[in-house]
C-alpha cells in the first residue's frame, strides 16, 4: 500500500500499490517519520507517502492522551500501526484482499504474531484512564482481554473514529501464512522494561509496584480437619468433662468404684452427706411445712433479708389498709410523670438513631459533606424480563423505555412544580444525569434506529466513549444492564435507570427533591407494573425517601401486634391468675381475676407510660426500639411478679390460718417482696448499664428499659397490693367480678391445687431431681454451652435492610434485584485534608503516573490493593485528580496551551513566561483550532521526572484553568465533570485544603461484604497515613451505619458483661452467700451463650437490635432464676427438698 486514492466517501483510503518500497522525499518527511516511528526508520525506504504519514499522526493522536502514560504501550501502539503504514517489509506481513474499483484498499489481512501481540497487550492492558475509574483498553481495544480481540477491535472499520477500512488479523490458531507472508513478531516493548525511558508506573503495570504485606483476610484460618480450632477445642474439652463426670458417676457405684475411691482416697458417700450447698438459715426453727420465708419467724443469720422482709410487710400492711389512698397516689404519680408526653416525639432519622454524636465515621461524613457536598441522592429502576431465557432487549422495549424517560423528565412536582431539571445533578452543565441505556443514543429517540439496533447496542457497550448520553460521560455497561451472560450485553435480562438527584446540607434543596420523588413514585411507578406496554417484564423501583417511609409504614403496622400481644396476656393472666375450684356458674364469677387482671395489666402500661414521660422531659425523641420492645419487656417482667403475689396470697389462704385480709396481704408481701426486688433491682441495673453504650438508640432503650422496670417494680409493691387486696374483699362478699355492686349467692370454694401447680409438684420435680435424671440433665445443658461456645465466634454480624421492612414493600423485591443484577458497587473516595498538594514533596506521595513518585504513593498502594479485591473490596481504579491534572499540563498531548500575549514587564524566572501576561485573569486557553503559532504550550519542559512541574501560585493558576474546562473528544482530561466538586482550593493560602481520591468498590452481596469492605478501607487509609505523614480517611454512604460493627463486638462484651456482674453482686448481697450468686449467674450465662448459638445457627445477625435482644435476655434469665434461687436458699429440709419446694412454690408461679 502507498498513496491515498479516493475512497468514494468522505475519507481518502491508502492505494493498492505492490511496488518497491521508496526513499522520503523531503527532510521534513523524514523527520516526521523518525519523530513519529521511532529510528529505526532514520535510513532506508518506507511504503508510505507524505499524506499517508500525515493521516497516521492525526489518528495516533488521538490515542496518545489515553495511553502515552506508560511509554511501553504508546511505543508498541506506534510501532503497531507505523509498522502497518510504512514498513518496507509490509508486504511480507499486509495482505491486500478487497480493493474497490478506484484501486482504494478495501480490506486486508494484518498478519500478527503471537510473541508481538502478547506483548502489545500485557503492556496497555493495565493502563488507566483515571477520570472514568476505567481503563484505557475500554477506548481503545473494546475492553479487549486478550491481544486478538484488542488488534481485532482496532482493526474494525469506523471512518472518522477508527480505521477507515477493515483490517482482520488472521488468528494464530487456526491460520497459517501462505505465499511468502509470514506473522510480524518483531519485538516489542514490555511495561517493566529495563530500560528507564519505556518503564511504565506501577499504575498502570502491576510487575513494577511494590509487593504489599498479607492484608488479615489473607492470613488462613486455623481449621483441625472440618473444624475450626475453636469448635474443635471446645468439643474435646466437652468430651474430657463428660468422661471425667462418667467416671465419677461410676465411681459411686460399690462394685464399679470402690478400687478408684481406695485409689484416689476419695470418699464420695461423706461428701454427698455434707452437701454442696450451705443452707443459710433464716429463721429460728425448721419446720416441715415452711414453703418460703414468713414474717412469723425471725431471722438471725442475714440481716439484710431481716430488715427488708420487716420492711415489705409494714409497706403491705399500709397499703392494705389505705388502698384508695395508695391507689389515688400511684395514679397522680404516673399522671404527673406522663405531662412528659407533651413532648413526645419519635426519632426516624437512622443517623440519631444508629450513629454515635463521637462516631468517627459520623466526623468524617460532615467533613465530606461541608467540603465536597452530601453524596447525591438516586432514584433507580430495574426493569426485569420475566422470563429466565428471554432478554429484555428489543425495539419495543427499548422505545418504550424512551416514553418512560420523557415522561419522568416531563413530571412536575405537586408541591413546587419543579421538574427533573431542577432538582436532578448536572456537573457538567444543564444535562441531567440519567444512567440508562437510551444514553447510548444520546436520550433521544430520533436517534434510534428499530432496524439497526442491535448493532448499535454492540459498538457502544464495547467502547461507550463512542455513544456518550447528554451529560457527556461514558456509561459502562454494568451501570445500565444486569443478567447478561459473558459480557454479551444484548443477553441482559435486565435494563436499569438510574436518577442522580442534587444533594445538599441545605433543607430546601432536599425537600424540593423529596416532593419530587413522592410525585414520581405516585404518578408514575406506583403503577408501572400495570401499564401494557410492560408486560412480561418486573419492574422494581425506589427513590432516596422510599426506605425512610416504608420503615415507618412497618412500624405502624406493629402497634397492632403490641396491641393484640397486650389483650392475649390480659385474657391469659386474667384466667391464670384464679383457681378454677368449682364449675358452678355463680362461683365462676366470684372467682374470676379479669379486674385484677385489668389492674395488672394498667400497671405495666403506667410504668411503660411513666418511663417514655420522664424520658420525653429531658427532651430526648422515643425510639422505634423503645415503643415496639419495651412494651413487650416490661409485660413479660411484671407479669410474673403479678403471678407470683397472687399465688402466695392464695397459699395463705389455704392454709387457712385467723388472720385478716390486711395481715395475709401484708405478710404475702413480706415474704415476695424481697424476692421481687431481688429480680427488679438486678434487671434495672443491667439495663440502666446499657447507658454506658454511645449509640443513641441502644443508650436510650437502656434508660427508658430501666426507669420501667423499677416502676413497674414500685407500682406493684404498692398499688397491686392495694388492688388485691380490694379484690379479696370483693371475692370475700360474693361480689360479681368486673361488677362489684352486684353480690350473689354461690356454693363455698372447694380448696384444691392448681392444674399448673399440680403438674409442677407430681410430675415435672420428681423427674428432674432423680438422681440419674439431674446427672443428665447437667451433662446435656452442658453441651449445649459447649456448642453454643463453639459457635459463637461465626455469629453474623449486620441487619439486612429487608427484614425491617413490610413482607409486602415494594422495595423487598428491588433489594432482590439489586442484589442479583447491580454488578456496580458503591463509590468510595479516599479524603486527603491538610495536605497542601500544590508542593512538588506532596504530590509525589498521591501521585502514581511518574517516575518520581513515591513507590508506596497512594495512587500506587490503592492500586495494588485493587488487585486483591476479595480483601481489599475494591473493584475499580482510582480516579486520581493530581495524575490528571498533571498529565494535562504534557505538551504532546495538547490540552494545555495558551495564548501568546505582549508584556512589558519584567521577566520572570521560567522562560515560559515570555509569552504569558503577568495577570491570571488574562490567562487563556487555546481552542483546538488554534494554531501553534498562535499559542504556546503551559510547560515546554515537561518530563516524567517532575522537575518542571509547577508548584504553590504558580499551580493554582494552571489548577483553576484545568477545574473549569469540561473534557471533549479533543481533550478527555478536563478536570469540570469528574472531579469539580473533589477538590477545595485555598487560593488566600495558596494550598489545596482537602481532596478526594475516588474509586468503586466491588459489588457487595451480603452484610458480612459491606462490614468487611468497611473494615478494608479504614485499614488502607491507616496504613497510608501512617506511611506517607498524610491525613487520609475512607468514606462511602454506608460506612456510618457500619461503624458500628467494628465495635459491636467488644461493646456487647462491655453491656453484658457488666450486666452479669452486677447481676451478681445484687444477688449475693440479697441472698448472702457467694456461692449462689455465682451459680445464678452462671445459669444466666449459660442460656446468654445458648440464645447466640441458637442465633447463629438461624443465621440471625449481631446488631444494634440483636444486642437489645440480648439484653432482654439476660434481664428476663435473672427474672426467673432469682426467684428460684431464693426459694432455695430460704427453704428448709435437705438439698432436694429444699430445690423440690422452691420449684413447686415459686417455679409455678414464673412459668
């Protein structure tokens, strides 16, 4: 080939010309050639002509910008198409074979070799193309990932972009040179060559960066066969224990042990005689038939038990004999309490909700937020083919996703009648920013072709830098369309928008975009799935307010299963808390408990009311947590605390001695009270620990959890005693229950143990405390602490978004999709602040395009950390604003050139500065018609090394030139659209204040993903400010929310820890002894680790509402073991009796 013949359109093709290759004509020729080619074509032939080499530097151009950054691929890329162009061995490797009839060559056959193409490839496959957090391959080989497909794409036919005719490389595979030609497979130059001036940065070639430390998910975990070490540990010291137990079991038995007891000197028989247990006595004779402790007797071993059963019993008796009076107080305290809820209010923000005010996270948002303003908000759109093997694709569709757009963009609000334009993000000027695949024809619909489609739909997936949408910015694939198989975009089962709205700190600008959201989601997809032209496609959608709304939705909805759960327990305490003695119609309705049920139940929603009042006073807003779980915690604590008085009081009554309604009452509470504060004071304590805890929405369940539980605990100690003992009376004179006027005549009660307290003394105490029975029983609880020990370390940590949410929200199933076809993750960005990067020193450390960077910059560290991102969780190069801004200083690429202007005044100290005016405000950028001649390039002397680089005002003129100039097509490197808002220049101090450093994460599937992502990025901003002095921290949308779970862990060791250890010391102190403190909390603690195996095996993630859980846990655990425990220690008769009567006296009345 040489010359250019007319090619029957608006571009000249090369001649078909089979002559031998010829010297340049002219020095100048020859020149060009060398500067373009390189020297080896300083002597010698060529086969190409002056037209033709003037062709070939426009069209070299063009790449340059993209992929000069590594000499290596820009030295191959020249060498590649020169070689084509004007090699004088080009017949030996170009192989004409369609010419048309003007003798203009119409295809032809590039014979490239295997050695030369891989080495092409490896050396630009790498390089990026920063502002786009892309890669250069995307422009320039298609996104290519091998060096075929890279040559192939370059070699299509696209006049005005690409080649003018079509060029194919005959694979290596299958092919095989014929009639002299053989493969070129010249060498090439390779990005780690060793040659300093083809030596690529560690950005874009990863055999030069450095080798960065195991990062913690690479380190292996510690496994013995398909066990964890943990777990193996914790089953083998199970199995010592249950083998040592079996032996000492054993060793009880004369025949099986007596050789072991000899042999050990153990006498197991005298020990079992002495018991294990202390019995603390507590009054001055051990009767037979003592249940629990009565006021009749006199302590004198534990003082403490003393004065608080002499205490409970006085308190009894005044509340017995003044109850109106009690009961008139109680309701003026809570009345005066409650005035609190003129102040109520719910707090729904899940920043105050689930943020500590010290969060780190919380610190660096605002500082994000006031530099660079709140991340922006989106509305989204997944539009799904219902059928698996059916794309979505296709003109109907595809026009009718048109219309949608048009009509979306035509909406007014209701409010402010604004439309998309007013409320959406347009950096670059006035154009919105949709992502949607109608970008690639621009969001115009006139510009869609029905027939050709198809096709166009290929050439812009496989470089979008060709079919930009109106905001003038490449759309990626995976941004517009989700369910595509191998990168065959026309396969996607799903198309999805995305609407980029404006963000602010301002209130206005969030309202105006809320109300436009609220009419979007109204008008327009509410109702989406119906209309015709979308069937057989799922369309799933959400705005930026939809999750906000639907939470409350849900949280609306549960006021009714607070309701109904408050009406079963009233139904049920009102039937359990009477004896059924006789089936009698009239002695049922003198026995019945429903008012004192009613009482109850009014008592527990006082104390609810009393706490959220005293708690609404301080100003404080009520937390979902507080109105949906408190309710539920204090009706399961007082509930038993209820039963528990009303079967002692019952139990005097049997007993049937001469005392009056007062005294029983009195003396009821004398022996219970105790007991009650025991449970009272230890749950109001853990929960008033939880305070400790800095989320807001836990610190405040806390104190509203503890002030109801100590209310809910005076309330009963004085107005239900008042109540029942009014209630007594009434049953005393036959009065109807729930209508006390009425008095009826009705048989005497027949005195008879309840069905419950039956089953609990004949049947459930006889088994557990059979002598081989309880030996089980241990062993088998034992175990389960084992396997919940074993599990507890893989308990899941997160809250999914979707089980707080209505089964029936309509976000459920775009959390689905999002999840199944969004192959995007969200954006983080790496803030560097008071670091003035104007200084040549500064620079090198982010900057990663040089040679004179540093070699753990942070361009080259989060590269690297990019290439592992199964730890590192990113998944995008990182846009790094100083490599641009740099790079677009390089003459050769000519996106910075001024104009030459006349000055008079002295001559400053770069001789660039001949040409420039001394006031920047003169400064002017050369247009890309303007000629060399006219203009003057910003840095003459620019190199890799540097050295010219401009620093402190110098920087901030050149800085504020490139921010405001918007890429194009002749110059991608304007700085406007991808980083006019990354940046806060201080040009009073001559410094850039703060900056950020944008890249994606990868898609992140599940909880423990972005918890782990999270976790990544703090590592790699730790590790960067502590290796190049710079103050650098990550921040993404979700890293406030996910803070947390860097701490949750250790927090809830700190809450439930101190839980149990005050637990603890309450029920040491009351009970006196030690020993049965320990044990009540290690029963508590037993069934803390059993909730979290159980918790882990129902995969039931550690969060903020798992840990108030737990909390609840551990206060309804002590709830029951107090008392019991109690039973035990005040009862008389050996160890099993003693556990015998305090199950059937008190255990009863807590099941």
């Amino acid at each position: 080939m040489r010359g250019k013949c007319d090619g029957g359109g608006f571009f000249p093709l090369p001649c078909a010309n089979n002559s031998k290759a010829v010297l340049p004509e002219t020095d100048s020729f020859r020149k060009l050639l060398v500067d373009t080619c390189g020297n080896d074509y300083l002597t010698g032939p060529v086969c190409c002509d002056n037209g033709q080499l003037d062709d070939l530097v426009q069209q070299v151009k063009k790449a340059e910008i993209i992929i000069a950054s590594c000499p290596a691929c820009w030295s191959n890329f020249l060498q590649f198409w020169c070689s084509f162009t004007c090699s004088p061995k080009q017949s030996t490797f170009v192989n004409i074979t369609s010419v048309s009839g003007t003798n203009s060559v119409e295809s032809a056959d590039y014979w490239v070799g295997e050695g030369f193409g891989s080495q092409f490839f490896d050396s630009c496959k790498d390089i990026k193309f920063g502002a786009s957090n892309g890669y250069a391959m995307e422009f320039i080989g298609g996104g290519a990932e091998d060096w075929h497909s890279m040559v192939s794409f370059m070699g299509h036919k696209m006049p005005g972009l690409g080649s003018p005719f079509q060029i194919d490389f005959p694979p290596v595979e299958s092919t095989v040179p014929q009639d002299g030609l053989e493969r070129y497979n010249d060498d090439g130059k390779s990005c780690n060559d060793t040659n300093p001036a083809y030596r690529c940065s560690c950005v874009d070639c990863e055999s030069v960066c450095p080798i960065l430390p195991p990062a913690p998910g690479e380190r292996p975990q510690c496994y013995v066969g398909l066990l964890r070490c943990w777990s193996f540990t914790m089953l083998m010291t199970y199995t010592v224990l249950l083998v040592g137990g079996a032996c000492l079991i054993l060793a009880k038995n004369r025949q099986i042990g007596l050789c072991l007891q000899k042999f050990f000197g153990i006498h197991l028989d005298q020990t079992e005689s002495n018991g294990f247990y202390e019995r603390l006595a507590l009054s001055e004779e051990d009767e037979e038939d003592e249940n629990l402790l009565d006021p009749d007797y006199t302590p004198r071993r534990y003082w403490l038990n003393s004065r608080l059963q002499n205490w409970f019993y006085y308190q009894g008796l005044f509340c017995a004999r003044h109850p109106y009076f009690v009961i008139l107080a109680s309701l003026g305290f809570v009345s005066l309490c409650s005035l609190g809820w003129s102040r109520f209010a719910v707090e729904r923000d899940p920043v105050n909700l689930w943020v500590s005010p010290s969060s780190t996270a919380l610190q660096q948002k605002n500082h994000f937020d006031e530099n660079f303003s709140p991340f922006y908000r989106t509305t989204q759109l997944f539009f799904v083919s219902e059928s698996e093997d059916e794309p979505f694709a296709s003109a109907e569709r595809i026009d009718s996703l048109f219309k949608l757009e048009s009509e979306i963009k035509k909406l007014k609000s209701s409010y402010y009648n604004d439309t998309l334009a007013d409320v959406c993000f347009h950096p670059t000027g006035e154009a919105c920013i949709v992502q949607s695949v109608t970008g690639y024809w621009g969001g115009d619909p006139f510009n869609f072709d029905p027939d050709n489609w198809e096709d166009d739909l290929r050439q812009c997936t496989s470089q979008p830098s060709l079919c930009l949408p109106e905001f003038q910015q490449p759309l990626k694939p995976d941004m517009v369309m989700g369910g595509y198989k191998k990168k065959d975009y026309l396969t996607a089962r799903t198309f999805i928008v995305t609407y980029v709205l404006r963000n602010s700190v301002d209130n206005n600008v969030i309202s105006r975009a809320e109300h436009w959201e609220h009419t979007l989601l109204n008008t327009v997809l509410t109702n989406l799935n119906e209309r015709p032209e979308w069937k057989g496609v799922r369309i799933s959608y959400t705005t930026e307010s939809s999750l906000e709304t639907e939470l409350n939705k849900s949280s609306n909805t549960d006021a009714g299963t607070v309701i109904i759960s408050y009406l079963v327990m009233f139904i049920y305490a009102s039937i359990a808390l009477g004896k059924l003695t006789s089936l009698n119609p009239r002695r049922l309705m003198i026995d019945s408990k429903f008012s004192l049920g009613i009482c109850g139940i009014l008592i527990v929603i006082f104390s609810v009311s009393t706490a959220v009042g005293l708690f609404s006073f301080t100003g404080k807003k009520i937390t979902l947590i507080i109105a949906e779980v408190i309710p539920f915690l204090v009706l399961a604590v007082g509930v038993d605390n209820i039963f528990i008085l009303c079967h002692e009081y019952a139990r005097r009554v049997e007993l049937g001695q001469d005392e009056t309604i007062e005294e029983r009452a009195a003396k009821t509470l004398g022996k219970m009270g105790p007991s009650i504060l025991l449970s009272s004071l230890s749950e109001t304590i853990a929960f008033g620990l939880g305070t400790l805890v800095t989320m807001p929405a836990v610190s405040s369940f806390a104190i509203v959890a503890s002030i109801a539980v100590f209310v809910d605990f005076i309330l009963q100690v004085t107005c239900f005693v008042s109540c029942l003992v009014l209630d007594a009376y009434r049953e005393q004179d036959n009065r109807v229950d729930c209508i006390p006027c009425i008095r009826i005549y009705a048989p005497e009660p027949l005195e008879k143990e309840g069905f419950l307290e039956s089953i609990v003394k004949n049947y459930y105490v006889p088994s557990i405390l059979h002598h081989k029975i309880r030996y089980f029983i241990c062993f088998f609880f034992l175990g389960l602490f084992a396997i919940g020990l074993s599990l507890a370390p893989q308990l899941p940590m997160g809250l999914d978004q979707r089980i707080a949410l209505p089964s029936d929200s309509y976000l459920v199933q775009y959390f689905n999709d999002l999840d199944q076809y969004f192959n995007v993750g969200p954006p983080v960005y790496f803030v560097v602040k008071n670091s003035n990067l104007t200084g040549l020193d500064e620079q090198k450390k982010v900057c990663g395009r040089f040679t004179s960077c540093e070699e753990r910059s942070l361009a080259n560290i989060l590269e690297q950390e990019r290439k592992r991102p199964n730890v590192s969780f990113i998944g995008e190069p990182t846009s790094v604003w100083v490599d641009d801004f740099l790079y677009w200083l390089n003459p050769s690429v000519g996106c910075c050139r001024l104009k030459k202007k006349t000055r008079v005044s002295p001559v400053r100290i770069t001789s660039l500065n001949k040409y420039l005016p001394m006031n920047k405000a003169q400064l002017e950028l050369c247009g890309p018609w303007d000629g060399d001649d006219e203009c003057v390039a910003c840095d003459p002397n620019w190199d890799t090394s540097m050295e010219s680089f401009p620093e402190g005002t110098q920087f901030m003129d050149f800085f504020d030139l490139w921010i405001e100039m918007p890429p194009d097509e002749d110059c991608p490197l304007g700085g406007k659209a991808g980083y006019g808002d990354a940046i806060v220049a201080n040009h009073k101090k001559t410094t850039i204040e703060t900056s950020h450093f944008r890249t994606f994460h990868t898609p992140l599937r599940s909880q423990k993903q972005f918890i782990d992502a999270y976790a990544s990025a703090r590592r790699i901003s730790q590790e960067l400010s502590e290796t190049l002095e710079l103050e650098v921290y990550p921040y993404s949308l979700f890293y406030i929310f996910f803070e947390q779970y860097s701490y949750i862990v250790s927090m809830a060791f700190e809450l439930l820890g101190l839980a149990i250890l005050a637990i603890f010391i309450v029920t040491s102190s009351l009970l006196g002894s030690l020993r049965c403190g320990l044990i009540v909390m290690s029963v508590v603690i037993m069934i803390l680790i059993d909730v979290i195996g159980v918790m882990t095996l129902w995969d039931v993630s550690l969060n903020a509402v798992s840990l108030v859980n737990l909390v609840i846990c551990v206060g309804i655990s002590v709830e029951f073991c107090c008392h019991i425990a109690r039973g035990f220690m005040v009862a008389s008769g050996n160890q099993e009796e003693r556990a015998g009567k305090s199950m059937v006296d008190v255990g009863s009345s807590v099941s």
